[in-house]
C-alpha cells in the first residue's frame, strides 16, 4: 500500500454515518472514495458527498456513493482532500489537477477539513511547486503580465496541446515563485489583480494534516 493510500483510507475511517462529506479531487481521494464505498457496502454507513471535480463527481456516482448539492445543503460536517505542498504552518497549495476554485469553495465552509498526503508533500516553505492560479479567458494575457509583475515565472497550462480549460470554463496560469514566505499575503496580493479568479493557496483553511511516511500515520493538527 502507498503512502498516499494509506493517509486516504485513515481519513475514511473518520467519517460518520450521516455525514456530508465535501469530496476533493485527486489520486489521494480516489483512494478514499474507494474505501468509503466499502464502508458503505460492509456497514451501512449512510453519507451524502458535495464533489469539488468533474472526475470526482463521475468516480463518486461509479461507486455508488450519494451525492448533492449547495442547493440542497449549506453546510459540510467534514472535507477530506489532497494537496501539492504542505508548509510547516498547514499552508497549502493546491490545484495540480485545476479544480482549486471548487476545491476550495467545498473546503472552505466545511466544519471540519483533512488534508491526506504522503510525506513527500511536506515542505518547509511553499513555493517548489507551480502555484496555479485561475484566470478569466478574456484578456488573460493581461493578467499572465499582471501576475509576472509580482517577481513569478508564468505559463498558461496546457494539456495535450490544447488550453486547459477548468471545469468552471476558465484558463490556469501556473506561477513560480521558487519560495513563497508569506502564502496569505501572496494569495491577497493575487486576488486583488483584475481577471484572477482564485489562487492555490489554501490559507488558514486545514484543521488537519494526515500523513503517512512508510506505512507509518501521523496527525498534524494547528
């Protein structure tokens, strides 16, 4: 089992029948998923999930496992997603796969969030890994320019040679910044540019980080 399974199928365990469950995107979840409809089918536990992707929302129905909507439900008993980096201050950042608006609109609001990770995803500072930020298609030159200002290396993300396109139809400009020191400051500065619609940085937002290192679980809490 690898480590990231591990950390997804531990998270599993912490749901509670009659939960809604915000549901993150990823190979992380897609482990968690999987053992969720397995608690299901072994003990009857009865959840609804609020899916942040596309690939998750088709994963989920596969499997079996209910799912609605904020129209139906305002509130989210638990959320349970991956991430790219984890700073030593459970700062994270997000959006490898293009889902972080969503990711984080479900996160956000949930009573309780868990990220699952292996320890490969711990970082001291973030910033190795691209920050994706989310950009409004009209003009997007223009915040690609407005984003490079801010001291990054910028490159709209493309997949299979075509634009990534969101599932909310918005383009990704993947931003290095080598090191990012202040994540709250850097995402507010980004916010404020005309055309952003949202960046990877999931600030002040984890409850919970579990990792597991060779088959070994840890719990890092703030």
């Amino acid at each position: 089992m690898s480590d990231k399974q591990h950390a997804a199928e531990k998270a599993a365990e912490k749901v509670k029948d009659g939960m809604v469950l915000g549901i993150g995107s990823g190979s992380t979840v897609n482990y968690m998923l999987k053992k969720l409809a397995k608690r299901m089918e072994e003990e009857g536990l009865q959840i609804k999930g609020i899916p942040s992707s596309k690939k998750t929302e088709k994963l989920a129905n596969e499997l079996g496992i209910p799912l609605t909507t904020f129209a139906e439900n305002s509130k989210i008993d638990l959320a349970i997603d991956g991430a790219d980096e984890i700073d030593e201050h459970l700062q994270l950042s997000k959006g490898g796969g293009g889902s972080l608006v969503r990711e984080k609109m479900v996160d956000s609001i949930a009573d309780y969030f868990i990220v699952i990770a292996g320890e490969d995803k711990l970082v001291k500072s973030l910033g190795e890994f691209p920050l994706p930020v989310e950009v409004v298609p009209f003009g997007w030159e223009l915040t690609e320019k407005r984003l490079a200002n801010l001291g990054c290396q910028t490159a709209l993300r493309y997949q299979e040679d075509e634009r990534f396109i969101s599932d909310n139809g918005n383009y990704i400009i993947d931003c290095q910044f080598e090191i990012i020191d202040d994540p709250e400051k850097l995402h507010s500065e980004i916010k404020s540019l005309l055309g952003v619609v949202e960046t990877g940085l999931f600030v002040n937002i984890a409850d919970e980080v579990i990792i597991s290192e060779n088959g070994q679980l840890r719990s890092l809490k703030k």
